[in-house]
C-alpha cells in the first residue's frame, strides 16, 4: 500500500506527521475492542449500539494511521485514509464514512435514526477493520 496520497495530506496541512507510539497505538486498539464488544450488549438501545460501534471504528482508523507516523485533527479523514494505512476496500470505508456524517448529525443536530442493516454492516466492518490493524504488528 502506498502512503504517497497521506503525504500528499501533510502538503496541504490535513495531516502531519508524528512519531508512532507502540502505548498510544494499544491503548486505542484497546479502547476499540472494549466499544465494539460494547456494542454487542444485549439490551443497549441501536443507538448505544451504533455509536458503540462508529467509536470502536474511528478509534481503529486513528490507530491505523498513528501506526504510519501520521495525525490528523479532521475526524473523518482517518476513515478516508483507510484505503492507505490498511488497505481497506473503498466501498467499506465510504460505509464508514456514512457512519461518520450520521454520527455527526446525531451529535450536531439531534437526529438519530438507526437503520438496523447499516448497523449489522457498521459492526462487520469494524471487526474486518480490528484484524486488519492487528495484522500491521508492532509499531515500528
């Protein structure tokens, strides 16, 4: 995989780059785990459940990411740089993507209405995504 378009993202000052961190890098794998085991508990509202789940994601995109040497303050570019920092198949990361402008529209503006389809595929995702991170190794 080719980190030349990230580069390409420092130019332009959406990403930089910053030394990788084995700790930071577990501690989000970590934390990730916990939110997508979250989102599998019995009786938690599809609400609970979905954001469970995009946070057990964004935390796996940002662990991706930092694993390269790479950081970024735009919440949704982590998933876009999915294609680059694991290989992702751009029609999950645009899934992810989707996710993102919901959450954000639950956060900003009140609306959250779960579609159970864009759930079940959401947590899919996001257990692909937890193999493919844990397949990078160690930080470098």
């Amino acid at each position: 995989m080719t980190l030349e378009r990230l580069d390409n993202l420092v130019k332009t000052g959406d990403v930089h780059e910053e030394a990788s961190d084995q700790g930071e890098f577990e501690r989000l794998v970590s934390m990730a785990k916990r939110r997508l085991a979250d989102s599998q508990v019995s009786g938690l509202s599809e609400e609970g459940q979905f954001l469970a789940a995009y946070n057990s994601a964004h935390s796996l995109a940002i662990a991706a990411m930092r694993w390269h040497g790479y950081r970024t303050s735009k919440r949704y570019l982590v998933f876009l740089c999915l294609e680059y920092t694991v290989g992702m198949d751009k029609a999950k990361w645009r899934l992810l993507d989707k996710c993102h402008k919901q959450r954000n529209l639950a956060e900003y503006e009140g609306e959250m209405e779960v579609d159970p389809q864009l759930l079940e595929e959401l947590v899919q995702i996001t257990n692909e995504l937890l193999e493919l991170v844990e397949a990078l190794g160690p930080v470098n």
